[in-house]
C-alpha cells in the first residue's frame, strides 16, 4: 500500500485537511449508506481515454469518482471491504462495506466512521486515518490505522491494528500503538496476519520500518528501522506512466517500507520500499525472535531479486508473489525461479495498488491514481478515471 509521508498537501487539498475534525457527512447526503456513481468532475475524464483492451480478464466490483481509495479486502463468503483514506478528503466511511451499485455501508458502524472534535478523545475508538484493510483466513476482517490525517503526523493515542468479526460487525480487538512503535512522524502501512503462531506483521512506510505483534500478548516491536530494505533507494526517480513522480517542491517521490506479503506456511514475510526496485523477505521466525539485535537481524534479511516499482504485494500457495506494477498499470507475477510474468495490462489500472487473494483463487485489486493527484503534478489534479476495485481469477 501507499506510504504516507509522500507528499507535502497543496492549497485545496490544505483546506481539506482542514475540514478532517468537521464530521463525517455523506456525499449523497444518507447517513447509514452511501452511492458513489461515476460523475463529471474536474477529475474524471473520458471513458474512452482509459478503455478496457478487448480481452482484459478484469472486471469491475465497484467504482467511485471520489474520495480516493486504496485498500481492499474480501472475506470468506464474498463480503467487500474498501478503505478510503483521510488524506486530501474527508471520506464518510473512511472503512466501508461495498455492495451493490456501488454502495457503501459504514463499517464496523457510523461512529468508528466519524473523526471530529465531538469525538477526539477518544482516538481508539474511531478511524483516524486508516490506510490497510485485511481479511485473515479465518474470516476475520482487520483494519491497520496509522492516525495520521492530511498525511503529516499522528494523533496522539491514535494508532491502532483493529481485529473485527464481518458477521456481526463487532469490534473484537483494539491494539494501540506507542510512539516507540508508531512515531509521529510514522505511517504504518499494510498489515498480514499470522494465524499459525498469533502474530500480526506490518510495514512502516513514514520513516521506514517493519512492525510486530504478539496477538497473545499484544505487545509490539518496531525492527528494521535502520536496514536499508525498509528504505527508499536514494536518487531514485521513480515514474508511472512515464510520469516522473516529482513533488511540488522538486523532490522525487520518497516511499518506505509499503508492499508486505505473508508465504502461505507462514515461514517468510515479504516486503519491499515502493521507492526500489529489489523484493525483500525475512523468515517470521526471526521477526518474533526478541533476543536477536537489530544487527543480527538485519543479517536475516534477504534479497529475493529484482523487481519492477511495485505498490502492493500478495503471494499464493505456489509462492507466486504479485506485484502492482504502477509504473507499467499491469498486474505481474514473480514465479520462484525469479521469472516476472505479466498477468494483465490495462490503462484502468492507473497506479494499481492493494491486493486481496481470497481461497477460491479470486484477485482482487484497487487503482488508486496517486500519480495524477496535485502534488505530483504542479499543484494541478489531472483527469484519471474512477477509483475501482477490479477482480479477476488467476491463471494457471
């Protein structure tokens, strides 16, 4: 998923940041549900500049002109989850339960949903800011919240890894976070969960760091904070679409620790800063080991190989790992023996961004469209189609 400390607001997205500590309001004025229907807005552009090719394996789940989404999760059963950030929108149902005709439901309820003064001493029990939204394999639904809206510091109390039961929409779990773990200027990213040995398993993307936590004892580590694989690669420009990602200030795009992916035998997490080009992995054995130092685990690190500018990352029981390529709007595939297979080009999927992988061999994936936001483009949004959550099996 994207890293936050990415980029400074611009004037407009400033004033809505502004607005995060006014309440939620529904853009269709409903309070309990919400339709997102593609609209002409200064954003949106033509259907026909972004025109699925003719034998595109994607389909479309769901669509939304704004606010900007990035997670998707998908539970057992076929329940959709999005998750819409607080950063340059005040989103209603920054966690949302997709259904029919593009609508959202608040999810767990309209007061997690809500994020104003009447409410702000209370940062655990409400999303600040949440960025990463992830079904386990047991059908539970969990939601990792960096409390940092408007993308700059966190909430104090804020930060949070949120377990929730989509049955019955009841929060099970709330783990917070200390400024040990999540400091201000952090941003945690993405999350996986491991059921086999209880631990919970994140990415940093603000400063750059990976995150555990022993659900027996919740009790959490912040590792890696000084290891080069949790770091964005120094001079890098990286680009999408051929677009340099260059901030209104005239630096190139800084993005940390971001993609994680969890082996199906629960042995290897792998990870890798959005600004680069190499896969990392590490075994959770030694993620969970707390008498190594940070040199010895550093020396557990391992470069898997190269890859192209990837956001998000999921693995399947074969240990293909797929890549978001933002760079090439593409859907790839790292085979074991390090082949890059492209599954599907298609200029809808502009800067594709979190998977969700579920039993049945169902990909799930969501555009995002960071690249053509202001702040990468001289203070001036460009067109770019809806934000959409697309599916597709994978092949053989």
């Amino acid at each position: 998923m994207f890293a936050s400390r990415i980029f400074t607001l611009s004037t407009g997205a400033a004033l809505a940041a502004a607005s995060f500590l006014s309440a939620c309001s529904s853009p269709s004025g409903k309070a309990d549900t919400a339709t997102q229907t593609p609209a002409s807005d200064s954003t949106a552009t033509s259907a026909a500049t972004y025109e699925a090719p003719a034998n595109s394996p994607l389909q479309v789940v769901a669509e939304f002109n704004d606010p900007q989404m990035v997670g998707v999760a998908v539970a057992p059963g076929g329940q959709v989850f999005a998750c819409f950030p607080r950063w340059d929108w005040n989103p209603s149902y920054p966690i949302a339960k997709v259904g029919p005709n593009n609508t959202l439901t608040p999810y767990p309820n309209a007061s997690w949903c809500t994020w104003n003064d009447s409410v702000k001493s209370e940062p655990l029990k409400h999303w600040i800011c949440p960025q990463s939204v992830f079904a386990d394999k047991s059908g539970m639904v969990w939601i990792l919240d960096p409390a940092a809206p408007g993308l700059k510091f966190t909430v104090a109390g804020g930060p949070k890894l949120v377990k929730t039961d989509p049955k019955t929409g009841q929060v099970l779990l709330t783990i917070p976070f200390s400024e040990m773990v999540a400091p201000r200027k952090s941003y945690l990213n993405d999350v996986r969960i491991d059921l086999q040995n209880n631990y919970a398993y994140m990415t940093e993307s603000g400063l750059g760091a990976l995150v555990v936590t022993d659900l027996k004892t919740l009790k959490s580590r912040r590792l890696l904070a000084n290891h080069p694989s949790t770091k964005a690669v120094k001079g890098l420009v990286i680009k999408a679409e051929g677009h340099p990602m260059i901030d209104l200030e005239g630096k190139p795009a800084k993005f940390n620790a971001d993609g994680i992916a969890l082996s199906t035998d629960n042995a290897y997490l792998y990870y890798c800063p959005l600004t680069g080009h190499t896969l990392y992995r590490i075994k959770t054995a030694a993620l969970r080991d707390a008498s190594l130092s940070e040199a010895q685990l550093g020396q557990q690190v391992e470069t898997v190989g190269e890859i192209p500018g990837t956001d998000g990352l999921e693995i399947d029981a074969a240990n293909n790992v797929y890549l978001t390529s933002f760079e090439q709007s593409a859907l790839l595939r790292r085979t074991p023996a390090g082949k890059i297979e492209t599954l599907v080009k298609d200029p809808r999927l502009q800067w594709p961004d979190t998977y969700s992988l579920t039993a049945d061999g169902t990909l799930y994936v969501t555009n995002s469209a960071i690249h053509k936001t202001p702040n990468w483009n001289k203070g001036v949004g460009q067109p770019r189609p809806p934000f959409r959550i697309f599916k597709m099996a994978l092949p053989k």
